[in-house]
C-alpha cells in the first residue's frame, strides 16, 4: 500500500487547484477592496482612523490566504505518486507556509507600522479645508482649551485622548477632531521600536477642588514586552460658578 490510487490523487489536485484560485481571488478582492476604500475616502480624518483600524488586520489576512493558497498549489504540483511522498509534500509545504506566516507577521506588526505612521502624520497634520474654502489652521495645545468644554479637556487631561482644534481665521469657523493616543505606539525604551502603547489607565485619586488627583498609565510594548507605568496628574476640579 505504498502507491497511492492515482484517481483519487488526480481528484485531490483538482479540487486543490480550485481551492487556490478561489484562495487567491478573495485575498485579491480583500486589497482590491482595501485599495478602492482608501480611494473613496477623502475625509483626512475617517482616512486615518480607517487605516488606523483595519490596514494591518487586512494586509495580514490577504497574505494568510496567499499562503494558504501556496501552500495547496505546491502540492498539486508533483505528480509522484507514492504514499510517503504524499505526506512528505505536506509536511515540507506547511513548514514553509509558516515560516512564510512567521516573517510576513513579524514584518506587519513591527516594521510595517513605521510606514502606517507616516501616512497617519500627514493625514492628521494636513490643513483642514473650512466650509468656505480656505485652508484652516491647526491651535496648539494652549490656544485650543477655549475651544473644548471641560469634559473634553478633562479627557485630554487625563486620558490618552487628542482633541485636534482647527480654526479658519477669517470667519471662525472651528472643527474639532478626536484622536485616540491609545492607538498611536510610542518609542520602546528597552527596543528603541515604536511599539510602546497604553494598555490601562487607572485613576488612583480623583481630583477635588482643593487637589489634584493621580492617573496612572501603564504600557507595554508590542516587541520586546517591556512594561512601564507613568503616573500623571488631574487638574483640580473647577469651582462651581455661584449662581
Ligand atoms: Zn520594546
């Protein structure tokens, strides 16, 4: 029982190419839909969190069906027809497509971000068009807090949250976008890779009107697993306004 029934090998390589072309068709429709989403959006901001949301989740799952769908077609290939070959081929194909897995997720998660990071820049940074057509500019940090109500600036006080304020000079006209810090990867201090993101914010004491209070970040790197904590201070609370 060394050969194999040569019918049933002719079917398996049949139904195996299928199965790569149709592998191969949706890990194209997957960027092919990728590609036309990036082309549609034009809004700077739903770009970013588009991108920021689903690029590397995407890119990731087209390549494992790229894999997969190499992996099947290198054994539809050979025509030997003994047993041990059979298996053999599978062993040897499945190595492969892990190690292929292996490097393309090492690739994704800790070099390809340095690219995702730049577009996001511009993205973000890019001046803002008003409603009237002007180009808009960006407030710093001080200027914007007449723009925010004092929930926001509380979160952006104490959580990793960004409020981007963009004013048009000439008419006033201002908009307000919100970014999530939580998302952006900082610098390892141990790896030196931009891998560093806030995994938990804790309030250790809230703030009082005489005091302020202690939030704690904690952060742990994506890379090497380094974990760090960085205590911030809330702004005492405001006091009530007598009516
Ligand atoms: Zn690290």
């Amino acid at each position: 029982m060394n050969e194999m029934n040569p019918e049933l090998l002719a079917s398996l390589s049949k139904y195996g190419q299928m199965a790569t072309y149709g592998l191969a068709v949706l890990a194209v429709l997957i960027l092919f839909g990728h590609l036309i989403k990036l082309l549609i959006t034009k809004d700077y901001k739903a770009k970013y969190d588009y991108i920021n949301m689903y690029e590397i989740k995407l890119l990731w799952r087209a390549s494992l069906l790229l894999i997969i769908a190499g992996a099947i077609y290198a054994n539809t290939l050979v025509s030997e027809s003994g047993m041990l070959w059979f298996f053999v081929r599978i062993f040897v194909s499945t190595m492969f497509a892990i190690i292929a897995g292996v490097i393309i997720q090492n690739i994704l998660k800790f070099y390809y971000p340095f690219y995702i990071e730049k577009r996001l820049k511009y993205l973000r940074y890019e001046p803002r068009i008003s409603p009237d057509g002007r180009k808009m500019r960006l407030l710093s940090e001080e200027e914007e807090d007449v723009y925010l109500d004092e929930g926001m600036q509380a979160e952006e006080n104490a959580f990793s949250i960004d409020y981007d304020v963009w004013i048009d000079e000439e008419s006033g006209y201002t908009h307000i976008e919100k970014y999530n810090g939580r998302l952006t990867a900082l610098k390892c201090s141990e790896c030196n890779y931009q891998t560093l993101k806030v995994t938990n914010e804790e309030i250790i004491q809230s703030p009082t009107v005489t005091e302020e209070g202690e939030l704690m970040k904690h952060y742990s790197c994506g890379y090497c697993g380094h974990k760090e904590r960085k205590s911030f201070s809330i702004a005492k609370l405001r006091q009530e306004q007598p009516a």
